[in-house]
C-alpha cells in the first residue's frame, strides 16, 4: 500500500528528528549516563508508549479532518517547513545544547522511569508537530485508506525513533567521552544534521502536488 518513496521519506523525517536534540534526547542520555543502560531503557519503554498514543491520536482524527477538508494539505506542509527550519537553525546556532553533557539526576524507580519517559515524549512540541504536521504530508489521498496509511506511516517513524535512540542510549556512555575529547566531533554533528533538516524543509516547500480526490 505504500510507496517506497513515502517510507524514504517518513523514515528521513524521523532520522532529522531524532538526531535534533530535543527532550527526549537530554532525558534518555542522562538515564543512561547517570543510572546506566537498563535505567536508559526502560526510560525509552516509556516514550515509545507515548509514540503509540500521538500516533493513535492524531490518525483518528485527521483521517476524519484530511478526508472532509483537503485544502488543508497546503496549510500544514507549510508549517511542517516552517518548523524544519527552526529546528535547523537551532541545530547549527551558536550555543547550542552539550546533550552528552547532561546534568546528574537522582535515581529513581523502573516505574517511575517509564513513566518519565512517556510524559517527557507526551509532552515534547516537536513529537507533537511531527504527527500533525509532517508525517500526514506523505499520505497519498488519491490510494484511499488515509487511517490505514497513517498508522503504517507512523509505524514506520516509530521503528527509526526507538532504533535511533536504542542506539544512543547503549552507546550515550562511550558517545560523551568521545566528544569530550574530541568537540569539533560534535560540531560536524550538528551541522550535518542542520543541513538535512533544512533540506527536508525546502523539498516540503516548493512540492506542489497535493490531494485532488478521495478514493
């Protein structure tokens, strides 16, 4: 039902995103630095729960909204641009936030570690925007199953976030070093990531296709 050039493209999306450093980042990292991997992971259970809750939440409802206002479409590429611009320019800005750096925090229980970290995911701006406003740009209304394609969309942005971060939260120890002996390391980082985002937003800007019926 997809093509493959919608899951490159989702699958782009949720690498810019979650390379950006956000909430979800700082807290993860500082998990894993502070109290150890398992303490990092169990703190991903929870901001994979939260995905599973903006992907339930934002698909039921613009599978109703996209269906019913297609002229919508424009508005929200727009805005998705709008933000991967922000989010490029705070990538690559000067002062920009030392992730591997983190500030110590208290231990706390496996409980209240997952619970962290579904709050901390339910109440990130930048998952929030990527469901309302990024990802649903790659459903193709002219197939039909505007629900169906939205949840296998998000499934697909979900499986590269929790990868992604898997990665980070195993490595966030060896990762910190590195850069704390190596700063200019980290400068690429960000202007590498920058450089994607930024792209993302002119590629989302200048598209002009855009949903004609429903099928």
């Amino acid at each position: 039902m997809l093509e493959l050039s919608e899951v490159l493209g989702v699958s782009a999306v949720a690498l810019g995103m979650v390379l950006t450093p956000g909430p979800n980042m700082i807290y993860l990292v500082s998990r894993s630095i502070t109290q150890g991997r398992r303490a990092g992971v169990i703190s991903l259970g929870g901001v994979a729960l939260g995905f599973l809750v903006y992907l339930l939440a934002a698909n039921l409802g613009l599978s109703v909204v996209f269906l019913a206002v297609p002229e919508l479409y424009v508005a929200v590429k727009l805005a998705g641009a709008a933000y991967l611009v922000y989010l490029a320019w705070n990538a690559v800005k000067p002062g920009g936030l030392a992730v591997f750096s983190p500030q110590a925090i208290p231990p706390d229980s496996p409980r209240k570690l997952f619970a962290m970290g579904l709050m901390t995911n339910l109440l990130n701006p930048k998952i929030a925007v990527m469901y309302l406003s990024l990802i649903p740009q790659f459903i193709d209304l002219d197939e039909g199953h505007v629900l169906l394609q939205g949840l296998a969309l998000g499934a697909v942005q979900i499986a590269v976030s929790i990868a992604v971060n898997l990665v980070i939260v195993l490595a966030a120890g060896a990762i910190a070093a590195f850069l704390a002996r190596r700063p200019s390391w980290l400068k690429v980082q960000r202007y590498a990531m920058g450089g994607v985002l930024g792209a993302l937003a002119v590629s989302l800007a200048v598209d002009t296709s855009g949903p004609s019926r429903v099928s």
